[in-house]
C-alpha cells in the first residue's frame, strides 16, 4: 500500500481479501486458535514461527486496523491497545524501568501528565518536564544520564501548542534517545511526525480515528528510524538477550520491528491491554472515513475560531489556524492542511459565566470527550486536568476559565449560532 494516496489507504490498508472471503474486515472474536500439533503451537511460543494462539497478544483484526494505522503514519510496525493511555503507558514502559529518567513537554493531555509525573515516579520512573517553548539550550539541560525518551504532543490538549518537531528531536537525537510524539489531534491526516523527526508515535484512538464516540483505543507506531543497536547499555531490554524468551534479542530476531515485537510479547503478555476484536472492526470503520471527516472538522474549526476572536465576550481563542496565534507559523510548517477540530478560549469574565455559558448550549454536548462527528465542550479545569494543582494547571496551558470546544461536522452555522446564543445569557 505504500504507492498509495493517504485517502485509499484509510479505506484499503491493513486487509486484503484473498478469492471467495470476506470483502469486509472480519471480528475474529476468539480468545484463541486451533493447532494440529504441539511442536506447532511451541514454535508460537517459543517466537520462532508466527501466528495466532492467545489474543492477549495478537489478534488477525487487531493486526489489520494497527497495520492500517501503520501505513497512514508511514511506519514498520504498530499494535493496538485498549486506550490511549494504555499506548503512552507501553511506549514509554516498554524502554523505561525502575531507575530510568524521561523529558516531557509540559503541555500535554493532563492524563498523559498525571501518568508520567505522579503514577509511573511511583515505578521508579523520573520525569523531567520542560516547556515546549525553551530553547535547544534550555531542553539539553533537562537531561539526565538515565534519560530514556522524550515524550510530547504534535498538538496540545488543550493549550493547543504546536510542537517544534524539529527542534525536540534533534535535542532527542543529540542524548541518544527517541522522539515519542502524541499525534491524537492533527492524525496522519493532516500530520506525519515522522518526516519531522519523530521515532514513535501514539494515539488515542477513540478520538478522529473512531470519530463517533463509540470505542475506546489506542495506537503505537514504530517509524523504525531510530537505532537501538547504537546505544545497548541505554535499551538494554531490546539490546540483550530475553530470559523469559530463552535468550532472544529483539534486535537481532525482529529488526525494525523489534521495539513493537516487545510490546507485543512482553507488555501485552504481562499486563494485557489488548482491545477487543469488536472494537477494534468499528475502529476501521472510522479509519474509512478519517480523510473525508478530518478536513470538515479543521474548516469548521477555523470559521468558529474566527467567530470567537470578533466576539466582544470572548477575551482570547487558541487555535493555531487563527494568524494571530503564536503558534500559527509553525502549524503552517507541519501541518499546513490544519490542526485539528479543537478550539479552546476563555471568556471575558468570571468562572462563573463560563459554567453559564457550558448549561445554555443546546447543540453543543458538555461530554468528557473531543473529536466526535458531534460538536462537545468541556471546563478542562473541572474535568480532564482536574487532578492538577493551580501550577501545574498554568503549567500545561489551562487558565481556570479555559473552555475546551471540539467543533463536529454539522453545519457550521448552526454551531456558530449556538454559540452565540449561549454567549448572550452572560
């Protein structure tokens, strides 16, 4: 499929049918698979043949929607996972233990904070957070000796931060460690990380890639660029030999696709945050979908940010597509196509007229979720990043009046003027 444009392969990737089966992905909805031998089924185990046996670890619908995701961000190998947290938690897990050190940026999605900062320092993990803005000299100094990876967003949830991709991964490359980048708002629609750097990158599945608010999930991908070969004491788990594997190095056994295969064999053989083959064939039919709902969100998106700037209730809108925005040049750089359908603003008075404003909406839905075909909002102080104290709140790029607004695909006049009419009971 790598000839192909970025819209045949959301609709054609990952499933080839072969004579007389099935045109559509099928829910293989088994925990397990038959063999006609013992020997078989060892060498399964033993990793010196592949194939199915237990769908904690694999799965053949599984396998298709990640290899689908895998050929829309340009990688070599990805797997699924039953969230989005679940993605950031392997991809950082996978190369960091007890003893080790990581560089986030500080305006991420507060669940992604909250598990590198509080949850895995609780593992042995140490987090070093950094502000997307520093410069080169600045980042260089956040490193440690242990430092295993750098974490960050291509768009931030819900400060809306562009990522200077560039810049991060050179800093990434200059220690000897990977890029590991949330690509959940833009999607490989209208961002590709790894033409900028990036080594890995994870998603949220459950946000554009489903598209309907009906699936929870997750999404790792491997770009297979950056070489673990090169530092073996650093990854030493994908450098040296595996014991509960007799020895196997996933460098030497799997290649390029070493970093996912561990994922697959150890993380989900040990903590099992696999999805269900069902959600995962609803996952692909959003997939099918993504290139024609994606470009509708981001023109929507940009007509109501426009509309919030001009409001005289409206004290200040963040959305990269807006040339006003600090961020506009380097949107324009990675992901000229636009950002995403999220807009967040903070309105021209108290906390109190924002909640006034969130209980008057009528079309808009006060959900705990972004990126639905439906236009949702959300208080992101109160809701998502509630677990934050006030610092770490100003920290991540959330004002205690901040709305986070995700723009559906309905007509847009009908969410400006919803909009509006909510604007005028404050």
């Amino acid at each position: 499929m790598s000839n192909y444009a970025i819209e045949t392969k959301c609709i054609q990737s990952g499933y080839e049918p072969g004579n007389g089966e099935a045109r559509v992905l099928p829910i293989y909805q088994s925990t397990t698979f038959k063999y006609d031998s013992t020997e078989h089924m060892g060498k399964l185990f033993a990793l010196e043949e592949d194939g199915y046996f237990y769908t904690r670890l694999a799965n053949p619908t599984n396998d298709a929607v990640a290899q689908k995701i895998c050929d829309l961000e340009g990688g070599v190998a990805a797997v699924l996972t039953s969230s989005g947290q679940a993605a950031n938690y392997y991809a950082v897990f996978n190369i960091c233990e007890a003893g080790d050190h990581l560089v986030m940026s500080s305006k991420v999605y507060g669940g992604t904070f909250n598990l590198l900062v509080n949850t895995m320092k609780k593992m042995g993990v140490e987090c070093t957070v950094v502000d997307p803005d520093a410069s080169e000299e600045e980042l260089n100094k956040a490193f440690q000796p242990n430092t295993k990876c750098v974490v960050a967003e291509s768009v931030a949830n819900p400060a809306l931060v562009v990522l200077d991709f560039e810049k991060f991964a050179r800093v990434a490359h200059a220690h000897g460690v990977p890029l590991i980048v949330d690509n959940t708002f833009p999607t490989p629609i209208n961002c590709r990380p790894f033409e900028f750097g990036a080594d890995i990158v994870t998603h949220s599945t459950t946000k554009y890639m489903d598209g309907h608010a009906t699936v929870v999930g997750g999404c790792i991908v491997d770009s297979g660029n950056f070489d673990w070969t090169k530092y073996p004491e650093k990854f030493a788990g994908l450098c040296t030999p595996d014991h509960t594997y007799h020895g196997v190095v996933f460098t030497e056994h799997f290649g390029k696709a070493a970093y996912i295969s561990k994922i697959v064999t150890v993380l989900m053989r040990d903590l099992g945050s696999i999805p269900s083959p069902h959600n995962s064939f609803l996952l692909n039919i959003g997939l099918e979908t993504l290139h024609l709902r994606v470009p509708r969100h981001c023109e929507n998106a940009q007509k109501v940010a426009e509309f919030l700037e001009a409001h005289p209730k409206v004290a200040k809108v963040n959305f990269p597509g807006l040339k006003s925005n600090a961020y506009y040049e380097l949107a324009q750089k990675y992901m000229p196509g636009g950002s995403s359908g999220v807009i967040s603003f903070v309105l021209d008075g108290t906390k109190e007229d924002a909640v006034t404003f969130m209980d008057h909406l009528k079309l808009a839905a006060i959900v705990t979720h972004v990126a639905d075909a439906r236009t949702c909002v959300l208080h992101p102080a109160s809701h998502t990043h509630r677990q934050m104290n006030e610092k770490q709140l100003l920290e991540a790029g959330v004002e205690p009046g901040l709305i986070r607004l995700s723009v559906g695909i309905e007509n847009v006049n009908d969410i400006i003027a919803d909009l509006s009419q909510a604007l005028d009971q404050i």
